[in-house]
C-alpha cells in the first residue's frame, strides 16, 4: 500500500518492484546516490545506459553498490514469487523474460529465499524456481501458441 508508482496507475505493485523495468530504476537511484560504483564505468558514464544487467555485472566485478541492488532486487522478487506460492502451491516457478539470462546467478540466491518465505517450509516439497528455457522469447513463443489455438 502506498508504495512505489507502477505503470498501471496503482501503487506498490510486485511490477513496481521485481520487473526488470524496477531493477534498472533500482540500478540507477543506486549510482546516483554511489558516484564511487563501478557501475558508472559500465555505463559508460551515464545512468540512463544502464540496464537489467548493470548491477549483476558490477556485482561480479565486486561492487558493493551493484550487490546491494541485486540483494534488495532479489528479495522483492522472493517475497512476490512467495506470496503467489503460499496462495497456488504450483510444483515450479520459471523466471523468463531477459533477467533469466542471469541463470544461476538469479536462481540460486531466489531459491534460498523463497524457501524461506514460504510457510509450512518443511511439511511440503520445496518449489523449484529456474529460468524459462525460452529467456526473453517467453512471452513472444507464448502469445504464438495462444494465437495459434484461437485460430
């Protein structure tokens, strides 16, 4: 509730917070308020060059900035995909879009922290959360096959 303003005109959306348009809104307010990141060196400079995979680059570069980012950018994702467990108890979660090009590097540190966050954690079989093999192409392969059937 009155959180930060998401493009459907409400507030505090998981949008808001886990899309890869937050994480470069997040990378960004970060290197301004950081003029010692690294992430300014990867950006050539500027803040609008950054993009979903500034801060998980300057991380493996040893920025603490980039690695605050992902570590705050991973938690609002953990306590979405959580929430949406704890209502749907699906066996999966996939990750798609062109953040799941990260692969582990998102995977893993996600997974810990859902398993976390979801309740009754020991009475039920873990959720496994992966890439989507389709990456980026997710939606585009998807909105295909939907047109397709409708045909």
């Amino acid at each position: 509730m009155d959180g930060e303003p998401c493009a459907c005109g409400r507030r505090g959306c998981f949008e808001a917070y886990a899309s890869a348009s937050a994480l470069m809104r997040q990378t960004r307010d970060a290197m301004v308020a950081h003029p010692e990141s690294k992430m300014w060196e990867l950006c050539r400079g500027s803040a609008d060059n950054a993009d979903g995979r500034t801060a998980f680059d300057g991380m493996r570069r040893g920025d603490e900035t980039a690695k605050e980012v992902v570590e705050r950018y991973l938690n609002y994702l953990a306590e979405g995909i959580a929430n949406i467990v704890n209502v749907f108890r699906p066996q999966a979660v996939l990750i798609g879009g062109g953040i799941s090009a990260e692969g582990e590097a998102l995977t893993l540190p996600l997974q810990k922290m859902v398993d976390l966050k979801i309740l009754g954690r020991g009475r039920y079989a873990p959720v496994v959360i992966r890439a989507a093999s389709l990456g980026n192409d997710a939606g585009l392969a998807g909105a295909a096959m939907l047109a397709k059937e409708r045909k």
